[in-house]
C-alpha cells in the first residue's frame, strides 16, 4: 500500500501563482497525489501517513532533465577536452563494447545522481532503449524513453532494428504505470540519418500520437552540411518531412535562422537548452531570447554526463541564467522565476505531462523535492527562486518524491541498491579500459 506522508511547518515553493511561497505551511500526500496545501493541518488526514517535520525543508516541483542519455554516466571521464567530432570518435567504438548489464546498470547509476540531485521526470535517448526502461521502471522514477535511430543512406527504414525496437517500445511500453514510464520515437540527427526515415519518423508519430526527440543545429558544420547536401537548414529539413506535425523535443538548437524560428514557432517544438555540454565541447552558446520573444517553448536538460561530467539540474539552470544575462549584456534577461519554469514546466511540455505536476496543489501528481535550508549555502532565504537557482546545488538536496513514493531521502535510496550499481559499473569500465 502507498505510503501517505504529511508535511507540517514546512516552506513551500508552489510555483502557483495564487500563492507562490507558503510559510510554516502543511502539504499532505495521498494515493500518489497532493490532496492538501494550507496553513493549518486538513480537518482530516489520512488514516495512514507519515509525519515529516519541515520546519528545515523547501519544498518544491520536481525538475525534469529534458535531454540526456542515461547510460552514458559509464564514460564520465572518458573522453574530455576535445572537440565534438574527437569525442564522437572515442564514445562511438566504448559504446559498442557495452553489455546490456552494462546499460542497465549504469541506467540506474545515472538515475540515482538525478534523483540525488532532485530530477523526477527524465527524457532519455539512447540505444538498448528496452533496458534504459526497466532501470526506470525499477527505480519509481518518472521517464519519457526512446530509442536513439540512425538509418544509413541505403537502408529502408521500415527494416532497421531500431525502428523496429522503438515501435516494439511504444506499442509494449508507452503509458505503463498509469503513464509514470513513456515512450516517444526519434531521430538521432539530421546528418546520422536519411530524408526518408525523417518521413517514416513523422508518420510513426503522428500515427501513434508520440513524440520525437532529435539533435538539431548542434553545430555550424551540421548546419553547413544540410545545406550543402539537401539545400535548407536541418530544421527546414525535419519541416519538409512532415516531422513537425507532432510534439517534438528538439535538443540545442544553437545555431537556428529566421526561417527555423518560424517553423518551431507554429509547431509543437520545445527546445531543449544544454549549456553546460554545448560549451565542453566547444559547440557554442545557444540564444535563448528569439525563442522566448516568438513563444517557443524552452526546456532544459543536462544531455549525457560523459558530454557533462554531472546530472545535477541546479548547474544547468545556473549556467543558463548567467550565460544568457552576459551574451545579451543584460541582467533583467533570463530572470530567476523564467529559468526555473523552464526546467520544470518547459520539462513537462516537452515530455506531453503538462498539467500531471510542475506545481504543487491539490490534485497534481505528488513529484517534490525538499531541499536543506540548514544548510549555510541557502540562507539567508530572503528570495527561495533565486536561492533555487543561483545559490543551490544538488547536494542541497534532502528528498526526492515522484508521484508520493520518496526515492531518495538524506543519503539513502529506497530503490536502488547504489554499492552493488556502483560495484558493476566498476566492473564494466575495468573491461572498457584494458
């Protein structure tokens, strides 16, 4: 039976506009889901709960990691201070000496740094997609999973095994757990695929009323390249191909023209925003603002910690909010409040969960986080955004909660045995490595 928790003398941070910040507040959990937030504990509370004193506690939404690829926690370290296409070619041979124990395990080694560091909604695209997804459904984490496509030029789409794995995903997996796990479809990139399974792509989608997870615009070359070989931007490529038909998660977006702001700005597209990887490796710095003046949706992710080196969320939004604030020479820009929506409700509109959490109030889907205010690092707390966002990290964190389930509290992890994932991790890089 589900444990129901209660929450009393405790700051809340709901992102409700109603009532935005709640003092020495209560919050209770019940079935999965908030059913109390108030001043003063309900006239009636469950019959069967937990009382959490949250005198020492902010709660707030969970984040949602927009874009990574989970397993890849493995190479941390691999391959660093290189260029994009140099790194590419020391990931692409690691990778294909990868077990599936290998991908399960560092799934979930991956799973408890972002519940650790306060995820509660990851997007992940990757190969092995099938074993990505039983290390989420383990864990209680919430996931939205495809499996990573590529198509040589000579190949029918409709024939390659991992079109084949996606579909066997999304047809076997898609809403599971009451829609905890999902499952979109994807295109790994313009230049590693070909214009006719951008067009089988589209069409799956729209068929299965799923999304699509793609690179787009990563680099110069990328874009140079599209041009040369097909005559228009990636972006106007994907649009040709009808892949804009449905929602589509659409990662970096760096380098974009006037004609790709139109074209995402009368889609479905959320742009997810990767700093912290887009600057390791040298690719550039992404501009935020014609996103945001045309109303494109921005979300943000960490893309894979071997491009990264962490999973921590409170990095992400602090590099976003201080890189955007310099390029434009404009402190206003980029504001506290505007970055934290992006990681939670441009997350959850990327996903197509807008409306389950990303606020907390009665009826939303109990994903919550509780950060340590004893910390010396958070106080004073005079602004809990701006602490949020330019003062936290992920080891800030204390709790991790999705949908009402606490995976992660003060150290310890209800799910995941962490020493028997961090033994076979050790395992699998002595094997990589000799």
């Amino acid at each position: 039976m589900k444990e129901n928790y209660v929450f009393t003398n405790t700051t809340i941070l709901t992102l409700d506009d109603t009532a935005p910040v709640r003092y020495n507040a209560c919050l209770v959990t019940e079935d999965g889901r908030i059913s109390y937030l108030g001043q003063e504990l309900p006239p009636q509370l469950p019959a069967r709960h937990k009382r959490i004193d949250g005198r020492n506690l902010l709660l707030c939404p969970g984040l949602v990691n927009a874009h990574t690829h989970t397993p890849m926690t493995l190479l941390r370290g691999f391959s660093d201070d290189c260029s994009l296409e140099q790194w590419l070619s020391h990931i692409w041979p690691a990778e294909e000496a990868l077990t599936e124990d290998d991908y399960y395990y560092g799934s979930l080694l991956g799973i408890a740094e972002m519940l650790a560091y306060g995820t509660t909604s990851v997007s992940d695209m990757y190969r092995s997609s099938h074993t990505i997804l039983r290390s989420a459904v383990d864990s209680g984490i919430k996931a939205t999973i495809c499996e990573s496509i590529t198509c040589p030029a000579d190949q029918d789409p409709a024939l390659l095994p991992s079109v084949r794995r996606s579909i066997d995903l999304i047809h076997t997996y898609n809403g599971w757990d009451r829609g905890r796990i999902r499952c979109d479809t994807s295109i790994q990139s313009v230049f590693q695929t070909t214009p006719a399974l951008w067009e089988f792509i589209g069409d799956v989608a729209a068929r299965e009323h799923i999304g699509i997870h793609t690179h787009i615009c990563e680099t110069r070359k990328e874009v140079q390249n599209c041009i040369q070989n097909y005559g228009c931007t990636p972006i106007a490529a994907l649009q040709r191909a009808g892949v804009f038909r449905s929602r589509v998660a659409a990662a970096h977006g760096i380098y974009v023209s006037e004609e790709d702001l139109e074209i995402l700005s009368s889609s479905r597209a959320v742009v997810v925003h990767d700093p912290c990887s887009n600057l390791k490796c040298g690719c550039g710095i992404a501009n935020l603002k014609p996103f945001i003046q045309r109303g494109i949706p921005v979300a943000l992710g960490t893309d894979g910690v071997c491009s990264n080196n962490s999973g921590d969320m409170f990095e992400t939004m602090k590099f976003t909010a201080l890189i955007q604030k310099g390029i434009h020479e404009d402190p206003t820009f980029a504001d506290a409040g505007q970055v934290l929506s992006m990681a939670v409700q441009g997350g959850l509109l990327s996903q197509g969960r807008e409306g389950e959490s990303g606020i907390l109030a009665p009826g939303r889907d109990a994903d919550i986080i509780a950060l340590d205010l004893s910390h010396p690092g958070l106080s004073p707390l005079t602004s809990p955004v701006s602490n949020l966002v330019y003062a936290a990290h992920g080891n800030h964190v204390a709790m991790t909660m999705v949908r009402g389930n606490i995976l992660y509290y003060k150290g310890e992890y209800m799910t995941i045995d962490l020493e028997k994932v961090k033994y076979e991790v050790k395992k699998c890089m002595e094997r990589l490595l000799l």
